[in-house]
C-alpha cells in the first residue's frame, strides 16, 4: 500500500503506511531496511529534507549492510543539495560514486552524481573546483538528459565567474547549440522545462556579456540582438538594451548608443539600469556636442536617483554641460550645492576650479581671482596647478592687467611637471572648459554591468 500510494504521489498517506509496517516489526525482520529507505524517499519527495536525513541516519544505524545502502548514501546528498548545505553533498556524493564506482550498469547514473556534484560547487561558489571536475568527469556528448546537457553550460558559467571570457562563450555557444539540436528529443516536465528556459535565457544573456567584456564588440553585438530575437520577453532585456548601448558607445558609435539608452528607459523606466542609462545619454550627448541636452540627462539622474552610485558624478557633468552650453549662472549653483553636498568628494579642488571659470566668465573676474587663490592653497592644487595658473592668466587679462598674466604664464613655462599638463594655448581671451569626454576616471564602458551568477 505505501508504494502504490507514493506512486501517486499522496506523500502524507505513504508516510503513514510505511510507519505502520515499520512499528509492527522488529528491526532485523525481513523488508524492514527497504521500507524505511522508502520512508526517507518519502520524506524526501514531500519536501521534507531534514526529516528525511534523519531517516536516513536511522537506516545507516541500524542496517550497515542493506543493498539499499548506496540509495540511502545518494539520497542523503538528494537531501544536503536540497537544503543548500553543498559541502556535504558534495561528499555524500562522492561516498556513492565509491559505493558503485565498479558497477557498470550504474553509468548513466555516475554521470548524473559527478554533474550534481558540479552543481554543488557551483552554487557554494567554488567555481574553479567545479571547472576541474566538469573537465575531468564529462558525461557522454549525445544525450537528451536535461541534466547531462547542461555540461556546457556550468562549464560556460565557471569560467564567466572565472572571468575567462572567452572559453565562457566558446561553451555557452556550445550549449544553445546543443539544447537547439535536442529540444524536440527533450522529455520534460514543467518544473524541468521552466529550469532550461532559465538557463538558456542566461546563457544567451552571458555569451554576449562574455564576448563584450573580451572586447569582441561586434560578435557582442550580434549575441544580444539574437538573444532578444529569439526571446522578446527575456527577464535580461534590459540589460541588453543597456549592453547594446555601451557596446555602441565603444564603437564610437553615438547616435546608436543615445537610441539603446533611450529605448531602455521608454520600456524599462524603472529598471535597475535606468540611472546608468541617463548617464550615459549625458556623456553621449556631451561628446555630440548638444550640452542642453546633456543637462537634461544629468539632472534628471541627479533628481530621480539622489543616492545613486553615479548621482555625484552626475551633478559634477551637469554642471560642466551647463559651463559648456554657456549657462554660467546655473553651472555656479551646481558646483556650489555640490561642494554643499559632498564636503568630502575627492574631485572638491576641481569643483572649486570649475566655479571659478563659471564666475570669470559670467562677468566677474575679480571673484574668481579671489577663489583661484584660495585654491591655489589647497593640498590638491599641485593636481591641476596649470590650470589654476591659466585661469589666472586670463582674469588678469579679463581686468586689463596683461603684466600680471605674463607672470601666471611665466610661472607655467617655468615649471616643466606644469608644462606638461598645461591647456592648449589659444588666440582668444577665452577660458579653457575642460571637459572630459567618457566615463568617469577609473572606469571603462562596462563597469556598471552585473555579473550574474544563475543559480537554478
């Protein structure tokens, strides 16, 4: 009775058959070992994992040399996988492979445990050690198993953890291949066909991501418009948009970056990567020359998203952008609210440089003389000391005292580490901007992407 009702799956009533017949006998009495293996199955099957290992204990106890044992020893690891205590699966595992290691009507099987051990590794973020033992343990390459063929996925996936980019999509490529090829082979049921939808959605995702961090932008380019052409509604899509868009932008090619950023805050306006995307719309509309525009961007990052790992750096351009499309006014009370906000920014002196070109150039030279030097005071002023002094020379020459810029100048010639870095000279009484193109120091066109790990 308990087997036909765990055949149909009424776990409850199974239990209590098998408790039945197992409180009726003693311990050594013939079926006792194989009814309380399946009392444990049970258990397990009902998603009762830690009462399952107890029976499980309870078998090991009392029944060391039951046939059922290398069932129970697999079923233990069944039960350590499921609770997420992957080390001890990993080694409940490894005792049934020793369990069963000569039995070659067992090979199928082996090939699934050495995987689920694998999987193990991989999910307690071992990927290194999970890499060694795919590499060493591949099960046979024909096979609809769903399990079997994600091989290359979790081989693609460590190394992507790894940041070896380009084996990763050598195997991720591999693995859309494959499930493409057996897909109509493939017996699954829901719970089976919802995981593979999963995983081929991340690995279409990270062969793109992997071939663009390996700085192979076309083939990147290509991997995420296949990845949304061939599934529209995929959890990633913005993030493809968003990729698409810095892919774009590495290309120089900013009229369709500023279209992917902007496709992905008209579809996607809540996303996680909103914030990066009206970034990066300021920078490639700075660098297009439409400062106004610009602005906008800028100040709308720095209004929707105030706590943003990008709004400082926002409001620093938007006030460059505002200098640069000759709102001076404006650009000073940026710079001023942003000294005001970030006391301890380390870009405080250049901000401070900045206010003072915005002041001398809407007018008031005789000001920024006088922030010029009190900045020149600062520790940082040695960073940007040409500057400074360039700066100062056109003040002066702003208030009709050229003596006193020939010596600002003269300071400039006489200081090599400061002609280095100097501005280009010019004809005009104009001030230099100084605007720096691209993405903020330290960075390059990927930084703001995530890595994500898939843990199916």
């Amino acid at each position: 009775m308990g087997l036909t009702e765990l055949n149909a799956n009424r776990f409850d009533r199974a239990a209590a058959n098998f408790s039945e017949f197992l409180a009726s006998q003693r311990r050594d009495a013939p079926g006792v070992d194989r009814a309380t293996y399946l009392l444990a199955y049970t258990s397990h099957r009902h998603g009762r994992h830690d009462e399952s290992l107890e029976q499980c204990r309870e078998f090991r106890a009392h029944h060391a040399n039951s046939r059922f044992l290398s069932d129970v020893i697999r079923l233990e690891a069944e039960n350590h996988f499921a609770t997420a205590n992957y080390p001890s699966a990993v080694e409940a595992y490894k005792s049934w492979l020793i369990q069963v290691e000569t039995d070659e009507s067992q090979r199928q099987t082996v090939a699934r445990v050495h995987m689920r051990i694998a999987q193990a590794m991989y999910l307690a973020e071992r990927y290194a050690e999970a890499s060694e033992h795919l590499e060493s343990n591949a099960p046979p390459r024909a096979t609809t198993d769903p399990l079997l063929l994600s091989y290359d996925y979790y081989r693609g996936d460590c190394n992507y953890q790894l940041q070896r980019y380009l084996p990763a999509a050598r195997r991720f490529k591999s693995y859309i291949k494959r499930v493409r090829a057996n897909r109509n082979q493939l017996e699954l049921q829901p719970d089976e066909r919802e995981v593979l939808q999963s995983r081929m959605r991340d690995a279409r995702f990270k062969l793109g991501h992997s071939l663009q961090l390996a700085g192979k932008n076309g083939a990147a380019r290509t991997a995420y418009a296949r990845a949304l052409k061939a599934d529209p509604k995929t959890p990633y899509r913005d993030q493809l948009y968003f990729e698409l868009g810095q892919v774009a932008y590495k290309e120089r090619k900013l009229t369709i970056a500023g279209k992917s950023f902007r496709r992905l805050l008209k579809k996607h306006p809540r996303s996680e990567f909103a914030p990066q995307a009206r970034f990066y719309l300021g920078v490639v509309e700075s660098e297009s020359g439409d400062f106004n525009r610009a602005a906008d961007h800028f100040s709308e990052l720095v209004r929707r998203h105030p706590d943003h790992r990008l709004a400082s750096e926002g409001e620093y351009r938007l006030a460059i952008a505002l200098k640069s499309a000759g709102k001076l006014e404006e650009a000073s009370e940026v710079l001023r609210q942003f000294r005001s906000k970030y006391p301890n920014d380390e870009r405080l002196g250049l901000v401070r440089l900045e206010e003072a070109v915005a002041i001398s150039k809407s007018g008031d030279p005789e000001k920024a003389l006088y922030l010029l030097s009190k900045l020149r005071e600062s520790p940082s002023a040695a960073d940007y000391m040409a500057r400074i002094l360039y700066e100062t020379a056109w003040c002066y020459r702003a208030l009709g005292t050229p003596e006193k810029a020939v010596e600002s100048y003269t300071e400039i010639l006489d200081t090599p580490e400061i002609v280095a870095t100097a501005p280009p000279a010019t004809d005009t009484a104009e001030s230099s901007t100084a605007v720096t193109p691209g993405f903020p120091s330290g960075t390059n066109a990927v930084s703001y992407t995530h890595l994500r790990a898939h843990e199916t």
